[in-house]
C-alpha cells in the first residue's frame, strides 16, 4: 500500500523556504541542507516530510495543489495566521472566498499558496 511521504515545494532560495517551514511546522532537516534540496521531518515522531527543491519555475497564482494546515478553531486559526505571518508568510489577496469560508489563503516567503484551516467547524 502506498503512503504520502513527502510533499515537495519548489523555491528560489531553498534556505530561506526551510527556514520558514522548519519553524512554522516544527520541523527539522532530515540531513544537510544544500543550496538546491533538503528534506524536512518532524522533530517529534511519524509524520509527513516537506521536502524543498530549487526551482526556477514561476509560481501560478491558483495551484492546482497545496498545503492545508489545520487548526483547532477559529482562536487557534487567528494566532496561527498571524505567527506564520510572523515569520514570513503573506496574505493572498484571494476573492474567491466562499461567505462562510473556515480557511484563510496565505503565500511563504516563497509565493507558494497554502491554508489554514479552522477545524473546529462542522
């Protein structure tokens, strides 16, 4: 049986995107970090590996993949939103918000689109 090992994003600047998503999932490097590849995991037990390879490919404004990150409820959301913010993610400019949306749209250093989502919700 199959099983997601890793999920792979491209960036210009490989070091910067490790840095950005090392501390925002609280992931380490798998191995060394080179200018053009590293592999993060999980720093405490199993999970999905990020892993982060160079590219000069321009990032489409609607991926037809991306990354959803869940959050606990809509106070989790918020302080998630603004710590990843913190770090150097952007808000997306997105108008294709349903009313009632339980995600918010943001963009890494990088300009790679993912989500957060409030899970707290029916």
């Amino acid at each position: 049986m199959l099983r997601v090992g890793s999920v792979v994003l491209g960036a210009s600047d490989v070091r910067r995107a490790a840095a950005f998503w090392a501390e925002a999932l609280g992931y380490v490097p798998r191995g060394e970090t080179e200018d053009d590849w590293v592999v993060l995991k999980p720093a405490a037990g199993p999970g999905v590996q990020v892993s982060i390879g160079l590219s000069e490919t321009p990032v489409p404004e609607r991926p037809r993949v991306h990354l959803d990150l869940y959050a606990g409820d809509a106070a989790d959301q918020a302080a998630e939103v603004e710590r990843l913010v913190s770090l150097g993610a952007r808000r997306v400019d997105w108008d294709h918000y349903p009313d009632d949306a339980d995600f918010v749209v943001l963009a890494d250093p990088e300009g790679n689109r993912f989500c957060v989502i409030d899970t707290g919700r029916d």
